[in-house]
C-alpha cells in the first residue's frame, strides 16, 4: 500500500465539480481519489455489497459508444450506493435521429439527474455537455481525447501491488496514437512521479508525446529492460484509417508480449491490460492468465471500486456533505 498522505480538509481535497479528464489534477487531488476507493475495494469484497450513500439520487449513464465493461462498471457502481441508475444506449439515444448533442446535454438536464456519466466517440463532447448541465459529468471516454476512471482503476492497482507509484518505471505499449487510455494513464503516472516510457511502431506514435514528459520506444525489447510495471494497449482498428502496421503477425513478432520477452522486464514485473484483449496479438494467453504477474481481473475489480469513490465525491455538495458545501 502507499504511504500515508495529508489531505486538504473537506472540499479542498477535489474542488471539482466535474471529472472530465486526468489532466490539470493535482498528485494530492489524484491520492485522495484512490484513497476513497479504498473502503470500496473493501465494501465489493463482502457478502453484503451495498451502502446507501446515494439513496434517493439518479445516475444516468449515457453512452453514445458502445461499451461492455465500463458501462457495466459504472452501471454497477451507482447501483451498490443505493442510486437509482439509469442507462441510456447510443442505438436507442435521439442522436440516431439528428438530435444535436447539446439538444441532449438540455434533455439530459431537465431530467434533474444528480450525475451523468458520459461516453462519446468524438473528444471534447463530454466537455460540452457538462457545460449545458447542473450536475456533475463523468468521463467514461471521449474520442481520442481521456478515459479517467480507467487511469485511475489502473494506478489504484499499482499502488496495491507496488506501494508508492513514485519512482516506478512503466512502459506503455501498443496502439497509443488512438488510444484514450494512454493518454489519461501517462498523465496520472506522470503525476504521481513514475517514470513512463511509451512504445509502438511509428505510425502509432502521436506528435503530441514530446510534450507529455514520456521516453519514447519504437523497439520493445529495449522499453522493456527494467520495468516495474507493463501495460498494453489494444490494436484498435475500428479507429484505424490506413495502414498502421504490415498485419497483427507481425505486430505480434515485435510488439506482442510474450513469456520470453516479459524476462527483459524486471523479475516481478506486473502486466495489465484495460481491456478487451486480442490474444495472440499484442499479448499472449499464457502472460495474460499468468496469476502472479498479471492484473487484468483486478483492473475490473478496481475499476467498480474507483467509480463508486467517483460517483461519492462529486455528488457530496448537492448532498450537503459536511465540508462540501
């Protein structure tokens, strides 16, 4: 576990209405999130799953992208606080019929929810829907742009396994050009003072990364000598428009993780993955399922864990929590 860390008092600790994305946040702001989960991680682990912190709220779920895990995530989440969760899918949503998305930001609001939570192919659409409504918005992924909770499911499990992430070196590997995950995953890191390496094929490689305090790879065996913790990304080729890499073979050939190549990273190296997995492409079964080493199963656990803490924090001012006024 971490080590301890003072907080500012009451509202002070996350002054923000909104959780939009892991950029701007504070070390402190981040610490405290996932010091939050904490009695959550405990709470999912009993018989006896449900608290009633917010009874007599609303969360509406409103994913205008597909989504299995993250939707049930948070689906799961707001129900084990006792919230009245509402789900809204993209192929029964009013976009499909030429609705704007601020004429839905407005309909969302006048439903007089107490927390939305958001995702959206296009970045940026979760920003402008929070600015048109009253309560507090959640990022569940928008576009290329953030997937937040996901970064801090990811440095919660970290922190669990390796005790302080500062001074950890982790290498993020696979399709980081399209990925949200990435993005949000080398702010948290950063942040909380790891050491980040990232690593794809050239194409895959968004300019934006000489700006984000990052060692860049093109060769993952060389990413990989001394890492405290890897992290692959998936191929996402719903997203890919051209030609990214020759064929998955040879992903895999230079990119894949494997048994024998996770050995150039240090000896209890962890290996998460944020899911869904294409086997046999950027990591191997026998890695994945590798119970010592590999994090996925506890990445989902995380994940309800980080969202119920979420859902509490921001909702603690229209509550009238003491201290959140």
């Amino acid at each position: 576990m971490a080590t301890s860390h003072q907080f500012p008092a009451g509202s002070d600790a996350f002054p923000h209405n909104h959780l939009l994305g892991i950029a701007g946040l504070q070390p402190w702001e981040i610490l405290f999130l996932l010091k939050e989960a904490e009695q959550w991680v405990d709470l999912n682990r009993k018989s006896s799953k449900h608290a009633n912190r917010l009874d007599g709220l609303t969360v509406i779920n409103a994913f205008f992208e597909n989504s299995t895990r993250t939707l049930l995530s948070f689906e799961i989440a707001g129900k084990r606080m006792g919230a009245d969760v509402v789900n809204m899918h993209a192929a029964q949503s009013s976009i499909k019929k030429g609705e704007t998305l601020i004429d839905t930001a407005v309909t969302l609001n006048a439903m007089k929810a107490d927390a939305i939570v958001i995702r959206h192919g296009s970045s940026g659409a979760v920003q402008l829907i929070a600015d048109k409504v009253d309560c507090p918005v959640l990022n569940a992924g928008d576009g290329r742009h953030e997937h937040p909770t996901q970064a801090l499911l990811d440095a919660l499990t970290i922190q669990r396994r390796k005790g302080d992430i500062s001074g950890l070196t982790i290498t993020i590997c696979g399709d980081v050009m399209h990925s949200r995950v990435a993005r949000s995953n080398i702010y948290c890191l950063t942040t909380l003072g790891a050491k980040v390496r990232v690593c794809a094929p050239a194409p895959l490689l968004p300019v934006a990364l000489d700006r984000m305090s990052v060692e860049v790879f093109t060769d993952f065996d060389r990413a990989l000598a001394g890492s405290d913790v890897v992290m692959m990304l998936r191929l996402q080729s719903e997203r890919m428009n051209g030609d990214f890499i020759p064929s998955p073979r040879e992903y895999h050939h230079l990119y894949g993780l494997t048994k024998e190549r996770l050995q150039l990273a240090d000896a209890d190296a962890l290996v998460m993955h944020p899911g869904p997995m294409n086997r046999g492409v950027e990591i191997d079964s026998d890695v994945a399922d590798d119970v010592d080493r590999s994090t996925i199963t506890e990445q989902v656990e995380m994940g309800v864990a980080v969202r119920m803490a979420c859902l509490d924090i921001l909702t603690r001012r229209s509550r009238g929590v003491e201290g959140w006024a």
